[in-house]
C-alpha cells in the first residue's frame, strides 16, 4: 500500500510590526510639539556654547592685556614672578605677548617647554567657523594648549595674545551645557504644554466635536443631536462646522425624497394591478369600437390605440422609477415634426383659442431618438408650458410654445421657448429634481426629472438655459444629426404608430 506524504506546513512569516504611531490627533499634537519644541532647543544650543566660550577666552585675553599694562610700569618691561603667578592662577595664561608697531613682544615668557598651540583669532570669525569652535574644543586631544589673539582695550597696540591649556574650557563648556540641557528642556516643556493646551482647545477639540458629530449622523441621520452646532467661528473650523451643517441638511433632503421615492413605487405596486386591469377592459371596448365599422370611430381609433398603450407603459414606468433606471433607448432616426405633432396634442396644445404651437421646423427633419421616449420628453415640456401660461392671472389662458431646431457639432438642439410667467427663483435650483422641483400647487415635480433622464440616455441632456418675467427657454439637446426625409408618405408618421391626423 502507498503512503501519501503530505508536504510539510510553510511557516507563515510573521506580520510585519508597524510602528505603534498613535492615533488620535491629540496624541499626536502632543508628540509633534515636543519634537518642534525640543528641535528648537537643539537649534538654539550651537549659538548659545559657542557664545560663551568665546566671552571666556576674551576674559582670558583681557586678563593678560592688563599683565602688559603693569610690565610697561617696569623698567626691564616683563611681569614679575609673584604677578606672572597671579595671572596664571586666575587666567589660567601660560604666555602673554602683545604687538606694538608691527613688534611682538613677550610679556610673560612660558615657564616650560609646550606643544604647539590650535589659534583662536577672536578679531576675524565667520559664523562658520565661530559655531564649530566649542565642538572643535571639546573634540581636542588631551593636553591640547589653545592661542588666542584679539584686539585691545585697555592699551594701544594691534592685538594682545595669550597661549593657555584648553583642559578648563572643556570643562566649563561640559558643565555649561548640562545647565543650559537643563534649563532648555524645562523651558521646552513649558513651552510645549502652552502650545499643547491652546492647539487642544482651539483645534483639536473643535474637529473631535466635528467628527463625533459625523459619527452620529452617519449611525441616526434623523437624531436630531447628530446635528452640528455651527459656532460663531470664522476661520476654517468654523467654513468646515459651516459646510457640514449644508451637508447634513441636504442629505436629509435627499433622504426625505428617497423616503418619498419609496412610499411611491409602494403605492403604484399597489394600484398597477387594478390599473392594468382598468387599461384592459379599455382596449377591449376599443376593439369593440373597432367592429362597428363607423368612420369616424375609425378615424378616431387609432389615436385612443396610442394613449391606451402609452398609460400602460407610463403606469408600468412610474412603479419602476424609484426602483430602477429608465430602460435603454432604442435609438432610430424619428421625423421630428410629427412627433411634436403628437406631442402637443396630448399635451392640449391644440384648443382653439388657448395655448398654441408654433414652430418653423422642416417637416422632413429627423432626430436620433427613441419614438417612444422622445415622445414623453416632449409631452412634459409642451403639458409644463401650457400649464404655465394658464397658470398666469392676466393671461386669461392664452400664450404660445415656440420649437425651433438647431444643428451643430454632432448634436441636435431643440429649443423651446414660452411666453409664460417663468419659473420662480426658489424653484430653479432643484428644477430637475424630482418631488422638490415643482413650480404649481399639487406637482410632484416628476415631469422635468423624468424628462432630462431620458434626454441624458440618448448621450444629451435638457437644460434651462433662461427664465424670467418674458417667459422660459429649454433646451433639449440629443446625439447625432439624420439626414432629413425624402419620401413624402413617410412625413404623416407618427413616431412608433401609424398615419397621424
């Protein structure tokens, strides 16, 4: 019998550990104003050492030019034992020696042999080398004798110059350091925890108060404490308070309409049904209409046909408008004046002494449109107008619609202007958006949305391009450019039916 071998377990690698960076801008805050802080003190510690090594070394100096005043008081001009004595124990001098005249002159001779000295000229230092002198000190071998030259004070003469071990300097410079350490980080700190405090309560606190009230919105949009308190603030906590506030406002706007989107598709669900039963008996009659065999019922038929199919259709698209998208548009080439024909008549565009049509479109233009859809488009647009102008006190029902066509760039342009009252302003901004946009008492502001979603499946769109007091232009924009018509019978057409009127 074989055995089967199974391979042996691959140890997964371990994780690689991630820096435990914190989290929270706070603690963050914290951690970037103690490095700001102490990067401070470190840019400040250069300056601050090289400062007072160069005052200690020109108190050596002073200390040896005061030696030269009192050998000038001698006859031999040198220092005596005791005072050459003195001036080491206090300066630390083991040579001092001062130039007169281009002379240069030992004051205090060394006592012993000594190493060659490192020069500190302290009259000519570039900031350069003035910053690297305490490091340079401090980095010096043991035993190291230092030269230091500067200009006089006390005397006249080119400078004054003394030669003393730099072992003191190294130790008064450790010991400096470690009281200035001392003194930058409990200053630092200080600074730190003020500059900590004020950026916690003017900042930090502020975006804590913005983000958790974020957090709530997005857990209950309709907690009325989810809301932002927008404070008096003019700076951008105070835009960011202000913008959040717009935005909770307009997605509870949005929301709301959804909600209304919801509770719609419900109800038409519920009435689609008996509907489509009502729509039923309807093209039964119709049929029975269609047995009479009486002329005028025939002429009359077809038109009855159409709107019968189209509220079927209409009652089946608005159950699915808050559920779906509008189905794809079958696009083909549609004599446009026909349609606006058909259009206006179901939009009751052709009263006698009522609202009228006017146009100046060649009846052999076409579109790239579905029949079907466009005719929706149009239809609310003419039934919106009309509506409108009888809507207006002192027009007494009357006014006209005007379609003119316009070509260019690959694109179809129908404008159409009214003589109505115009939209109001509070109206123009959410025109297009369905519930919110209506502009008469008892919309639902359906009819523009659904309108430019169906201009914009065609690759267009449908836009207000002015309104006002004179009345409103739109315009209705589809892809592409047909050729026009050549064969007469096919001008009768309506689009998706038989012969019009």
């Amino acid at each position: 019998m074989t055995e089967t071998v199974s391979p042996p377990d691959i140890p997964t690698p371990p994780a690689a550990r991630r820096f435990p960076w914190p989290r929270g801008l706070s603690a963050r805050l914290l951690l970037f104003t103690a490095f700001v802080v102490t990067l401070a003190g470190l840019m400040v510690l250069p300056p601050t050492l090289a400062a007072y090594e160069e005052q200690w070394l020109l108190d050596r100096v002073r200390a040896g030019e005061l030696a030269s005043t009192i050998a000038e008081s001698d006859p031999e001009l040198r220092v005596s034992d005791s005072v050459a004595g003195q001036l080491f124990d206090q300066a630390g001098a083991v040579t001092v020696a001062v130039q007169v005249d281009g002379a240069r002159r030992l004051v205090l001779p060394p006592k012993v042999p000594m190493q060659t000295p490192y020069l500190v000229d302290l009259r000519r230092q570039n900031p350069g080398s003035w910053l690297a002198a305490p490091f340079f000190t401090l980095t010096s071998p043991p035993g190291s004798m230092v030269r230091v030259m500067a200009e006089p004070r006390f005397r006249k003469a080119e400078f004054v110059e003394v030669v003393l071990p730099d072992a003191p300097l190294k130790a008064q410079l450790v010991a400096y350091f470690w009281r200035l350490a001392a003194i930058t980080v409990f200053v630092a700190g200080l600074a730190g925890f003020f500059v900590y405090l004020f950026l916690n309560i003017f900042l930090v606190r502020p975006m804590q108060r913005i983000t958790r009230a974020m957090e709530q919105f997005r857990a209950d949009p309709a907690d009325p404490e989810a809301r932002i308190v927008v404070s008096k603030r003019r700076d951008e906590i105070g835009r960011a308070e202000l913008e959040l506030d717009r935005m909770q406002t307009d997605l509870l706007t949005a929301l709301a309409s959804k909600a209304r989107l919801a509770a719609l598709g419900e109800a038409v669900a519920k009435i689609n049904h008996d509907l489509r039963n009502m729509l039923t008996s309807a093209q039964m009659a119709s049929d029975r209409l269609a047995a009479l065999g009486d002329p005028k019922v025939a002429q009359a038929l077809p038109r009855l046909e159409r709107a019968l199919d189209r509220a079927i259709t209409l009652a089946t698209d608005v159950m699915t408008y808050g559920k779906s998208r509008e189905p794809a548009p079958v696009v083909r080439p549609t004599p446009l004046r026909a349609a606006l024909d058909s259009a206006a008549e179901d939009s009751g565009l052709v009263a006698a002494g009522g609202v009228a049509l006017e146009t100046v479109i060649d009846p052999r233009e076409q579109v790239l449109a579905d029949p079907d859809q466009l005719h929706r488009i149009l239809t609310n647009l003419l039934r919106n107008a009309r509506e409108a102008i009888e809507g207006a006190p002192d027009r007494g029902g009357k006014g006209r619609v005007f379609v003119e066509l316009h070509r260019g760039d690959g694109l179809s342009i129908l404008r159409l202007s009214d003589d109505g009252p115009g939209v109001p302003q509070r109206a123009q901004a959410n025109l297009f958006q369905p519930f919110v946009g209506s502009v008469r008492r008892g919309g639902t502001g359906l009819g523009l949305a659904i309108a430019r979603e169906l201009a914009q499946g065609h690759g267009g769109d449908l836009v207000l391009v002015e309104t006002g007091p004179g009345g409103s232009v739109f315009d209705l924009t589809l892809s592409g450019v047909p050729e026009p018509l050549t064969e007469p019978a096919a001008l009768a057409a309506a689009p998706g039916d038989s012969a019009a009127p």
